[in-house]
C-alpha cells in the first residue's frame, strides 16, 4: 500500500471517528444549565451615539431573498418558526362543552395591548383541516386560561403538545395541577406563576392561497390576573405593578424542538424618556 492511499485510509477513518464523535454526543444527555437567576449586565455598546448605525459587520453580509412559494422544501414552518424568535408560549387551558379540559401550548402567540389587557395565539389546524380541541372548546364557551411557561415546569408543559385524543385531560396526562378560576370555567394550572383568565374577544380564520383555512388566530382579553407572591412588584402599592423576570425564568420557542431561557437582560430606555423610565 503507498503513501497516499494511507493518507486516504487515515482521512477517512478521522472523518467516521468525528461523525462517531458527534453522535454520540447528541446521544448523550444533557446536563441543563439554566441560570438559576437573570444577570443584569452593561448595554453591548455604551458609547454608542445617535446616527453610529450598527456596531457589527454583519449588517454587510449579503442577504438571501426568498418568496414563500419558492421556499426550498415547500413549506414555510421551519422558516417562520427558527426566524420569528424567540417567542413567548401562551399555555392554554379550555374546558369542552361536555367538561373534559384540554392544556396545550402555542408559540404563535404575544401580547397586542394593555387597555383592555390583549393576548393572541393563534391555533393551526390538524392534517386534512381537522379543528384542535382548543379552537373547538374556544368555539363552545370563548373562555380560556392562558398561563406563561416557566423553566421549572417545561417537561411537564411541553409534553401537553402531543396529539392526544379529545376525551384525554392533559392535565393528568402531564401530572400539572388544575386548579379553579375566579371569572372563567377552564381551570388554571398551578405550576405556573402567571394566569390570565380570558374572554375571547375575536377569531379569525385565516385561508392560504388555494382558501383553505389553516389557522384561526383567537384574541383574547385578560379578565383576572393571578401572579405568584414572590414574582409580584407593585412598589408596596404605589405602582407601576410589575412581574419579576429575574424569577419568573420565562421560557420562549426557537426554531425546531429548541426552546430557550432568559440568562441576562439590560435596560435601553427609548430616546424620548428619561432614564427611569416611562411615567405610569
């Protein structure tokens, strides 16, 4: 055997042993190192001055223009959901006209406004057209409890998204806590520390080119809120009443089956406000 076929033989057996390598080491679980707190840290760039632009290069890379008609693969999920991030989990809970509750969480979801309290989300349709359960009890009684994702629960929580059957209650599929609400019939779940009893203001089905509905986007107003003791701040009463990010850990949605955690935040108060803050 020459040189360059040991050459060839030694390449290839480094590649397998990289790719070896790395599958064992998504194979491998992980070791979750969520920050136990979030780090107040500088702004990224605190001698920037008003017309400095961009700090980064990147701004001059050289951009890729697709139309969703032409999105390689035919679909354009994978791109909305690993572009438009990251996004808040509205956790949902309804209850059926014949009382069965139904949990499940949706990341095309935020808040639209404070007055009156507005949170949307909007509920995609199952294969062949086929409602959700939550579209379907929203129909029936235009309530829900929608409840934010913390870190501390995201198993349980993530695994209310499987396509379970109707009769099924994820809340015992999940082992969360159901518990009652004040102004609504679909019950809260406990382990979160942030409810908003809602009564559904609008729906709105949204059709693709070919007019076929693929998605009902629900406005919802907050009609009771419910925040834990220790994430609530309402400056001994004075206002402005407020949710503690820093022990909330809220969690959001990337592309994928990835979600994320918040490790570090800084203020950045607009130009035309003091740096306290807006006045409530």
């Amino acid at each position: 055997m020459d040189n360059s076929h040991k050459m060839e033989i030694f390449a290839l057996g480094a590649v397998v042993g990289s790719l070896v390598g790395f599958a064992a080491a998504r194979l491998r679980k992980p070791v979750r190192m969520a920050p136990k707190s979030i780090e107040w840290v500088s702004n990224p760039n605190t001698k920037w001055k008003p017309g400095d632009g961009a700090e980064f290069s990147e701004k001059h890379t050289p951009m890729r223009t697709v139309l969703p008609k032409e999105v390689p693969g035919g679909s354009c999920y994978p791109l909305i959901i690993s572009s438009y991030v990251p996004r808040p989990i509205a956790l949902v809970s309804t209850i059926s006209s014949g009382g069965v509750v139904n949990l499940a969480p949706f990341s095309y979801s935020g808040a639209m406004g404070h007055d009156p309290p507005l949170i949307a989300f909007s509920v995609c349709r199952k294969p062949g057209g086929v409602l959700k359960d939550t579209l379907k009890n929203i129909q029936d009684n235009n309530e829900c409890v929608i409840h934010i994702m913390s870190e501390w629960f995201v198993e349980a929580a993530n695994h209310t998204c499987g396509n379970f059957p109707s009769e099924e209650d994820e809340f015992k599929l999940s082992g969360l806590t159901p518990i009652p609400s004040k102004l609504v019939k679909p019950p809260r779940c406990m382990e979160s520390g942030v409810h908003f009893e809602c009564k559904v203001k609008e729906m709105h089905d949204m059709a693709n080119d070919a007019g076929k509905v693929t998605t009902t986007i629900v406005v919802a107003e907050v009609v009771c809120f419910h925040i834990r003791e220790d994430l609530y701040d309402d400056n001994h009463g004075k206002g402005p009443t407020q949710v503690k990010a820093d022990v909330l850990r809220p969690m959001s949605r990337l592309g994928g089956d990835t979600y994320s955690t918040t490790s570090y935040v800084y203020d950045m108060p607009r130009p035309d406000r003091p740096k306290s803050g807006r006045k409530v």
